[in-house]
C-alpha cells in the first residue's frame, strides 16, 4: 500500500524519453523529478518553463507507466546573496505555477543554511534565520494557493534551519497554509547523536506532523561513534524500514516513497527491500 520511486537524476541526463526508458524497467510508478538535473537544456535560473514542456515530459514517463510525485527545486530560502536568493524564490514559484502541467502537484525543497551552499552555519538555526525562512515560505504559499500546488518542505537536522520536529511544526503554524506541506525523510531528520531511538523518533514525527506528510524520502545510515552516517541506499544500514512502512500504511495510504542514492546496479535490490518491509 504505498507506491515506491526513484529520483531521476540518479540516473544520469538525457533527454525525457531517453531517462523515461532508462526508468520505465525497474516496476516503479513515480519518480521525483528535478528537471535541471535531468535535463541538459533546462538551467537552474527562472523563465524556461512552460505548459509545453510539462506536457511533453508528462507524457514521455506516462507511456512508461510513471508519474510525476515530485518537482525537485531544492533552493537556499535564506541565501546570504539577496540577488540570488530572490532569483531561487522566482524559479520555485515558476515550478508551482507550472508543477500541473508536469501531472504533479509537489514542489519540494529544503530549508537552507546562512552559507550559500547550505552548509552547517550556527546562525541557521536562529530566530533570525527562522523567521526569514517564514517569511519566504509564506510568499511561496501565496503561489501554491492560486495554482492548486503544494510547497513541500523537507528538514534536515543539524545543518538546516528546519533542523527538529519543534521547528517544523511552529513553521507549518506560522506560515498557516494548507498548501505548505512536509516531505518526510526520517534519515535526514534524525537527530546526529540519537538514531538509537529511531523508532521513537519516528512515532514523534507522524504524531507531530504524520497529516501534514504528502512525500516520503527513503534511504539508510550507519552509527559510528555515536554519530548518524546517511546517506546510504534502503538495506545497507540500520534503518527501520519496517517501522516506517508500518506507519505509512496505517496512516498515509498509498503515499509516494522516493528511493534515493540508487543506480543501476543496486536498484532492484533497494526496491526489494521496501517492498520486504511492507509484508
């Protein structure tokens, strides 16, 4: 009961068709799909989007059996360059006024940092830096409403401003939209030093936020030395893969799970061990 897929870009650049073919044999029904990424002819700058290209790549993954979960365009909220912060804002709201087009519905993106690659910087985890953030998630939900999308917002512990599930949830308060959403990655959200309460952590989060949840992000770590190591493909660490399911099941029936850090070789294998965890 929840539809499992991969990031395109994991699978390297092409054009629709060629990345639609490369996807279209591994028994997946969606994909997150950051065109940028995918795409060679697409920039990371606003303007370049259209009705006719959602369309095109729309149809290319559909004869394919796959749909759009996802419109990757993971921005700085907060860039220390005010030009280029206002020019990320402008491409994320051209991806909501366009994300139907693609047959999708979520734009994600993270919650960035104070340095420009987003990056660990003590002053993003400020108030400062946190209601910056507000303020441009706010503007972003004034788009998402008119255009019937969804701003999906992914956190990060440590290195991002949306660092913990309290943040989370005073975010979502503040900015009070029903079209600011969360993509859940629990590996990105653990804690550096508590995964050993990953089930815990888990349980916290769906009853914190589990009916905001519209995406999941899948994949594993490792604890060295008391400290969360991700990163890694579903199956190769420690992650409770079951204890998600169980809860995505209950709670989030057929909701889109997003395999990352897969290619070619390990790719059946990871989706094995989701669709393992789901019996």
């Amino acid at each position: 009961m929840i539809n499992i897929g991969l990031r395109a870009h994991d699978y390297g650049q092409g054009t629709p068709e060629e990345i639609a073919n490369k996807l279209g044999g591994y028994g997946i029904n969606c994909i997150q799909l950051a065109p940028a990424k995918s795409f060679p002819f697409i920039k990371e700058e606003p303007g370049q989007l259209s009705p006719g290209l959602g369309n095109t790549i729309r149809d290319a993954f559909a004869k394919k059996g796959i749909n759009i979960a996802v419109l990757g365009c993971y921005i700085n909220p907060i860039h220390p360059d005010p030009i280029l912060k206002e020019q990320s804002l402008l491409r994320f709201e051209e991806h909501l006024r366009f994300a139907r087009d693609f047959g999708c519905a979520i734009v994600g993106t993270e919650t960035g940092s104070r340095n420009a690659d987003c990056t660990y910087h003590p002053d993003s985890q400020s108030e400062e830096a946190f209601l910056e953030l507000v303020a441009a998630i706010k503007r972003l939900s004034i788009t998402a409403e008119k255009y019937g999308t969804i701003v999906g917002i992914e956190g990060v512990a440590h290195h991002h401003v949306i660092h913990t599930y309290e943040k989370m949830v005073r975010m979502l308060e503040l900015v009070d939209s029903p079209n600011v959403q969360v993509i859940y990655d629990p590996v990105n959200f653990f804690p550096l030093t508590e995964c050993e309460n990953q089930t815990q952590l888990m349980d916290d989060a769906f009853a914190l936020f589990g009916d905001r949840m519209v995406a999941i992000h899948s994949k594993d770590f490792v604890i060295n030395d008391g400290i969360k190591e991700g990163d890694l493909p579903s199956g190769t660490g420690v992650m409770a893969h079951s204890h998600l399911i169980k809860h995505l099941v209950d709670k989030k029936p057929f909701i889109q799970v997003i395999l990352e850090n897969t290619n070619p070789d390990n790719v059946k294998d990871v989706i094995a061990v989701l669709k393992q965890a789901e019996l």
